[in-house]
C-alpha cells in the first residue's frame, strides 16, 4: 500500500469506527519514521536518516538527549571502554578527549552529534501505545505531552524503537524492607559519598555499578558491603597498558570466543589472582560466553577489587531479611546498616507500551539475537538492544537507517508527499 493510499484509508477507517475519539485527539501524520527515545540508539538512527533525506520525528519522554546518562548517573562515571568503541556513525570524538571520556565529557559529544545532524527530539512527550492497524497498513502511537497534559496520536508508516535496555530500575522485593528505616536509593539516584561519611553502607548488586559505587563510597570514607548474590567475572580493565576490551576484540579476529574466555582468565588470574576466596566466585561459563548468552556484563575492575583484598570493601552473601537497621544474611550473619544503594539494575520497558509479541520478547529484548534483531515486520525496527554496549547500538542503527533510506528512496521516486487531508490530521516533515 502506497503512502498516500495509507493514509486516506486510516482517515476512513478511523473517522467511521469511532468519530468522537477522533476528533477528540490530536492526530499528527508523519511522513517518515517515528523514533522511539532519544538515547545514542535513537539520535544515531536519525543521524542516518537524516544523510539519506528521510523524514522522521524523535519522540523523548524525559527532557532531555541521553536521559539515562545525564540524570540516572554517578558523578564519577567515565566510559569503561575505550572511546573508538563507543563514538556513534559518522562523528568520531575530538581528538582531545580522553581516551575513557567522562560522564560529562560523553554527554557533550553527544549534544555535539545532535548539534551536528541537526537533530531536535520532542522533548517530555511519553508514548502511551503504539500498535499496528492491520486495516491500512499504519502504526498508531499515542503518547502524553506532559508540558501541557494534551494526548496526540502519531500515524505512520515505520516505528523505531530505541528506548534501550536501560528503561526502567529494576527493585527488588526483600523480606522485611519495609521495616529497614534507613535510607534507600536505586543507583541512578547516587551521585556521590559526600552523604554517606562514617556510614555503613549495604551496596546490593556485583556489577559495574555496585562495584563502582562501592569504591566511591569507600573513597569517602564510609564502610562499603558489597552484597554478591551470585557469580561474577572480574577482569582486569586494562593488561599492560592495553584495554582488555581491545584485546578481546583483537583476539575474536583470530580465535575462537572460548579460547579468547581462556586468554582472559588466565590474564585476570595473573593480573587480580583468585577472586573466588574473596566472596567473588567466578562462573563456569567464561566472560564473553555469558555475555552473548544471558547479556551478563563482566565488571572491569577500577580498583574496587584492590580494596576488597584490603578489607576495606567487605563482601556479604545474599540477603536473607530486613529489619529495623539491621540486615540479615543467607549465612547467618547480622549486619547494623544506615544505608542501602540498589545497584540492582534497569530493564527495558517495551512490552508496558508496544502492542507486539512476534518480534519482541516478554523481557523486552527482540527474540532474534544479534546481530538479527534490529527489523521486524511491518515497518518496526529495533536499536540498543543488542547487550553489546554503544557499539551494537551503532551497528543497528546504520542497518535500519538503510533499510529505511532504501525504501523511501524506492517509493518517492514517482510521488509527491501527502497535502494535509483532514482539519484534525496535520502533516508532519
């Protein structure tokens, strides 16, 4: 079905089916894609589009590019892998950022990249629902504008989710949390140690997060428990002088991904020597295995691991129960504790608003692995959702950059775009 024939059947459709609601809401028609999100995903996404002169709108529910980074992080935060694996298409880093850029160094690259590509998101707009109407061949997404309370539907032929797989903290339930009455925040609330002078505090999560945040904290003199609920790679962030990530990806080229998990272990063993009689046991699959497996991120160690050796991060076993200012542990032990930071995580939020489930998981990843999950049926796409850091986002979003380019391209050869066709439906270019 053409774009015109598109459109002109949903206004149809929708008008005799339920008049009222129609007209009731703001109704947008959008020549070209709408993006999901404006995270590194969704602005190298309309970077590509934009080269290729397709039209598109970015819809963002926070107010702000890059939301995850620029409020849900600590203040010490930098890239744990080298910059040329991170920088998004067509726009590398200046020359003089380091080579882990910082939180604040990442975050001006990319305003940069949008600054660049010309890229203006609606900011503060929240998508409620998108779906498929099979009838004339359109997604139908509905969000919330929340400056000024007013709801709009957004009609169009293709839809790129690039939300990420960061949507949403993930909080664990625990028996007898309400009773703690200490301080409890999620990691994307922690900036800083500076509050948390001379007190114990529990860290609940082993990854990059809660080890990072661990070493903060101790960095500030207060007294860190890293709570380990279970196994956990540590590897060494850099082997002389070299990032361990670059080695990895040097080695792939070579050798295969199990023999590049025993050149890593073996190089952690003789970099950090045997985390497993330090409350971090390894897991039998190595690193990079689980990691295209399960998406399980090994933790690059910045120093955490020296102070846990020291005692000065001291490591618990899994939680067993909360009391009043005090936590009780799987093997028996009691701990006084002021304060709880959730390292625990975020998860993707997609199945709460897409109306899909050929393509997308109920976990909200795509069923097909990487590097197939980025095109779904019926103009959906997907970017960020390859557990493989900024570099797959990047390598989704020139795919479906493509293939969207190349059929625009094919279809607008013989066509005008489509004149505004109803006093409620607008033509957005």
């Amino acid at each position: 079905m053409d774009t015109v024939g598109s459109l002109r059947g949903f206004i149809a459709k929708t008008t005799s089916a339920n008049h009222e609601e129609f007209f009731a809401r703001r109704c947008v028609w959008v020549n070209g894609p709408v993006i999901v999100g404006a995270g590194p995903s969704g602005l190298a996404v309309a970077a590509g589009l934009k080269e290729r002169g397709v039209p598109f709108i970015v819809l963002e529910r926070a107010n702000c590019i890059a939301s995850l980074w620029q409020t849900r992080t600590y203040n010490r935060l930098k890239l744990h892998l080298p910059k040329q694996f991170c920088q998004l298409p067509k726009f590398p880093f200046p020359d003089h950022v380091p080579e882990y850029p910082s939180k604040d160094q990442f975050i001006n690259y990319l305003e940069s990249y949008a600054n660049h590509f010309d890229i203006q998101p609606q900011f503060n707009e929240s998508v409620q629902s998108a779906e498929y109407d099979e009838t004339c061949g359109l997604w139908r997404i509905k969000t919330d504008q929340s400056a000024n309370h007013r709801e709009v539907e957004y009609i169009c032929r293709w839809i790129v989710v690039a939300t990420g797989e960061n949507a949403e903290k993930v909080v664990p339930k625990f028996f007898g949390f309400h009773e703690f009455g200490g301080d409890i925040i999620h990691a994307c609330d922690y900036k800083s140690g500076e509050n948390y002078r001379g007190k114990k505090v529990l860290v609940v999560g082993c990854g990059n997060s809660g080890m990072e945040v661990s070493l903060d904290l101790c960095n500030y003199d207060s007294t860190p428990y890293l709570c380990v609920r279970s196994s956990v790679h540590v590897l060494p962030k850099e082997v002389l002088g070299k990032s361990t990530y670059e080695l990895a990806a040097l080695l792939l080229k070579w050798v295969s991904l199990r023999t590049v998990d025993k050149i890593l272990l073996f190089l952690a063993s003789w970099s950090l020597g045997n985390t497993d009689k330090y409350g971090l046991k390894r897991p039998e699959v190595g690193p990079l295995e689980l990691k295209n497996t399960e998406g399980k991120t090994p933790v690059l160690d910045l120093g955490t691991f020296g102070k846990i050796k020291s005692g000065q991060i001291k490591v618990v076993p899994g939680i067993k129960r909360f009391a009043r200012g005090k936590v009780a542990f799987v093997n028996g032990e009691i701990l006084e504790i002021d304060s709880v930071v959730l390292a625990t995580g975020y998860r993707s939020n997609v199945p709460s608003w897409l109306k899909e489930s050929e393509f997308f998981s109920k976990n909200g990843f795509p069923k097909a692995p990487f590097p197939n999950g980025w095109k779904g049926n019926a103009g959906l796409y997907a970017a960020g959702f390859t557990r493989r850091g900024l570099s797959g986002a990047s390598e989704d979003a020139i795919r479906v950059a493509e293939d969207i380019g190349k059929i625009w391209k094919e279809e607008t050869k013989q066509q005008k775009p489509p004149a505004a066709c109803h006093r409620r439906c607008i033509s957005q270019f």
